[in-house]
C-alpha cells in the first residue's frame, strides 16, 4: 500500500491545532502530531513575523546545555489555520476552492459549472476543474444528464467548513482528515 502525500497546508493545520491546545510549545511538539522540522519552524517563523507566537526561555535541563526553544501562542485566530502570502504575511482572502466550496453548500436546487463560477467569482475553467474532482470523487449528484450540466452537493458529502483540496489521486478533505480517491464512473450513476 502506497503512502498519501498529504497536502503541505494539512500539516500546518495540525501544528495550528496543536499550538492552539498547549499554548506553550516546542518545534518537537509539533513535529509530534505529523509533518517535517523544517516545515515546523517555517510555520513558526512565520507566526512570529506576524505577532502571534513569541519565543520564551525553556527550562534548563542540564548544566551548560542550551534549553529547548519554546513558543507561547499570543494571539489565537480562531480555529481556521492561518494561511501566509509568500511574503509572509497572513493571507485573508478566501481562495478559489474555499469561495466554490462555500457557494455551492446552499444550493439545494442543483447549479451550473457557469452559475457557480459567478457566485464564487473565479474563472468557469476554475470551475470546472473543481466541480470536475468533486464529481469524480463521489460529493456531487449530476442532476442533468443534457448540457449545461447541474450538479448538486450530496447532503451527507458536506463535511465541514473547509474544502476539499484536489490532490492528483482524488481529494484530500482536510475536515475528515481523509483522501477521498476518484469514484469509477459506473458506481457514481
């Protein structure tokens, strides 16, 4: 059985958990819940730019040797992993995905590739893509067999706030922790 590559931000989002359950932690500590050291201090590095951990004196465990590094979380966002532009600042803007993600949850009626594209702003291809991998991997009904094809979210695939990010062996759904891998084409009629 061949390992899953998880998405890189999966992992920060388990190091954001983590830093929001202990508040004061180490790069160890993180490093515990899964993902690499490097990618670990990158995450921190980049919560100390932005003010919301600080470094703190660890205690001392042996005469001479330098303490562990810890870090206290002083500025909790919320839940929702923050997101960092490659300047380093953090990023608010919605993605694509989480604009589509969120656009299409409401739509009990069923939608297009063209009217979902308008309601979350992004390009139809964008669209497409998504809707594309969604399909293919068992969230979505196509309730139109004729173009333009409508498509609805299947009730018990709305799993949580996040979206499902297109990975090449189907979805990663950050909100069950889980790969959702294409579905054959048969079982999805």
């Amino acid at each position: 059985m061949t390992a899953v590559k998880r998405p890189r931000f999966d992992a920060q989002r388990r190091f954001w958990a983590e830093i929001r359950r202990l508040r004061l932690f180490s790069i160890a500590d993180l490093v515990a819940v899964g993902g690499s050291t490097d990618s670990a201090k990158m995450f921190v590095r980049r919560l100390r730019q932005n003010g919301l951990v600080e470094m703190r004196p660890g205690p001392i465990s042996k005469p001479g040797c330098f303490p562990p590094a810890l870090y206290e979380l002083v500025k909790d966002l919320g839940q929702r992993c923050p997101r960092f532009t490659s300047a380093g600042a953090i990023e608010t803007a919605p993605t694509a995905q989480e604009r589509l993600w969120a656009a299409m949850k409401p739509l009990r009626q069923g939608f297009s590739v063209t009217e979902l594209a308008t309601l979350a702003r992004v390009s139809v291809d964008n669209a497409k893509t998504y809707t594309s991998a969604l399909r293919d991997t068992g969230y979505l009904d196509q309730i139109t067999s004729a173009p333009p094809h409508r498509f609805r979210l299947k009730k018990a695939m709305n799993t949580g706030p996040e979206p499902p990010l297109r990975v090449p062996d189907g979805v990663w759904d950050i909100n069950i922790n889980a790969l959702m891998p294409h579905v054959p084409k048969e079982a999805q009629e």
